[in-house]
C-alpha cells in the first residue's frame, strides 16, 4: 500500500509538472548559466530556488526530475499495454486452437526471446536515429515512438508464453467443455470463459512489466540511443551525471533515487497484486 501511493503521489506529480513549473518559474530547459554555474562552469548543488540543484547546463534538476517522471511513466505504461495486447491475443489464439498456429506462434517467441535483448536493441535504436525521418518509411522516428514500440517488440513474448500455457490448461476443464456442449462457439468460449479467467496472471504480470519497461527505456537513453536531451529523462540525466558526479554528486542521487524508488515500487505492487489475486496465498 505504502508503494501504490508512492506511485500515485508520482503519478499526480508528473500531470502537474507543468503547473509546478510554472509555480517554480523555471522551464524544464530554462538555462541558468550565470546565476547556477560557476566561474569555472560546473553546476551549482541544491538550495531554496533549486531545490535539486541545476545540471551541467544550468537548468534545473528539479523540474526536469519531475518532467522525467512523465516519460518514464508514459513509456512504462504505454509499452507494456502494447505488449500485453499482443501477447494475451497471441498466446489465445495459440492456447485455444493448438496444432500449426501454435507451434508457428511459439517458435517466434522463442525466436524473441533468444536474441539478445540489449544488442538488438541498440541495433534497432542506432538505425532509426541516423537520420530525422527515422526507419520503415518515416513510420519510426527518433525519440519517444520509437522507445515505445522497440520495447513492445521485445517484451510481448513473455506475456505470450503465460497466456498461452494458462489457456492450455483452461481448455481442457469442465466448464469450457460444458460450454462446447451446450453450443457455445469457440469465439464466445475464449472471451466470456477464458479471457476472465486470465485476467490475474495478467495484471500480475503488467505491473511487474512496467518496470522492466521504465529501465529499459533508462538504459537507451543512458547510451544516448533513446530520448532527445531537449525532453527529460531519467535516463539522459544519469548519462550526463557520469561525467560530473565527482563534482555535482546531486546530478546522479535525485533522477537515481527516483529511478529507484519507481522500479521498486511497481515491483512491490506486482508482488501485493500476486498475493491479493492469488486464491492460495490465503491458506
């Protein structure tokens, strides 16, 4: 409970990132050269107007921090959403009709999950990021999309493999063939008898997927592969503290911290939903 309102505390808080910006007087890439650099151009640490201090460019680290939260919280939702959906339809389809299909649908996971994650990548990033009209005819472009859509293509057959052996198993209990007996069509089958019945292994799953999600997207950027610097990341802010923290030590704790505590958080969301919508945890 604790981190469910952590992470709705943080969620309020990036929605309003632009009214505290505003409230604060400072833009996410408002530059402050001359009052948070000093003479020697190294960023000022933490005070009253800079609560987090300011970057190597002199912005400040606070409202990007919170700024940053929108897109980890953006990219950690909405791919995990895109490989959910395509992982319960495909580990469905696979699970109810068995034979070819099946054996077709599971060599690709399999295929998927093989490569190396990383690797490909950073392959997929490093080719859509050449040019501004990205790849696959401008569809992929350079920034936020295309984070979104390289971890949805990664993360989808996990989510296939557990839909998948869940429905095997469904298919063959009682209710499903009494409802094969009554009439009822393959089609009604899996949306009103199995489709519910998924619907605990899934949330568990997506809560604990988001987090991969939101540090995958943190490491792309932190390769300089993902997020532009003109939009704030956690990720990009990390990337830009390797290079000053023995210097700045507050570019590094704050975007690490909050990195952190979201990972953990949805991690202990996930493990309360698994004991909650587990029916044997209470015995």
């Amino acid at each position: 409970m604790v981190a469910l309102g952590f992470l709705l505390g943080l969620t309020v808080l990036a929605i309003g990132a632009p009214l505290v910006a505003d409230l604060i007087g400072h833009g996410p890439n408002d530059l402050y050269r001359t009052t948070m650099l000093d003479q020697y151009g190294l960023p000022k640490g933490p005070s009253l107007s800079f609560l987090f201090g300011a970057d190597g460019a002199g912005r400040d680290l606070f409202v990007r921090v919170i700024y940053g939260a929108r897109v980890s919280l953006l990219v950690g939702v909405v791919a995990t959403a895109i490989a959910v959906l395509i992982g319960v339809t495909l580990g469905l389809v696979a699970g109810l009709r068995g034979g070819i299909l099946d054996t077709v649908l599971s060599r690709i996971s399999d295929v998927v999950l093989a490569m190396p994650l990383l690797l490909f990548a950073i392959g997929i990033s490093s080719a859509c990021s050449t040019t501004p009209q990205g790849c696959v005819k401008g569809t992929l472009t350079p920034g936020l999309n295309l984070v979104i859509v390289v971890i949805a293509i990664f993360s989808w057959p996990a989510m296939f493999r557990i839909v998948r052996a869940t429905t095997m198993s469904l298919r063959q209990s009682a209710f499903v063939e009494a409802s094969r007996a009554i009439g009822m069509s393959e089609r009604n089958i899996m949306f009103r008898e199995i489709l519910p019945n998924l619907l605990s292994p899934v949330v568990v799953y997506s809560a604990l997927l988001i987090p991969q999600s939101i540090l995958f997207e943190a490491y792309l950027t932190f390769l300089g592969l993902g997020i532009p610097d003109s939009t704030p990341s956690w990720g990009g802010m990390l990337d830009q503290a390797s290079q000053l923290f023995t210097v700045a030590w507050w570019l590094m704790v704050f975007p690490g911290v909050f990195l952190l505590a979201t990972v953990l958080a949805f991690n202990l969301v996930g493990d309360g939903l698994r004991d909650a919508l587990d029916p044997r945890s209470a015995q």
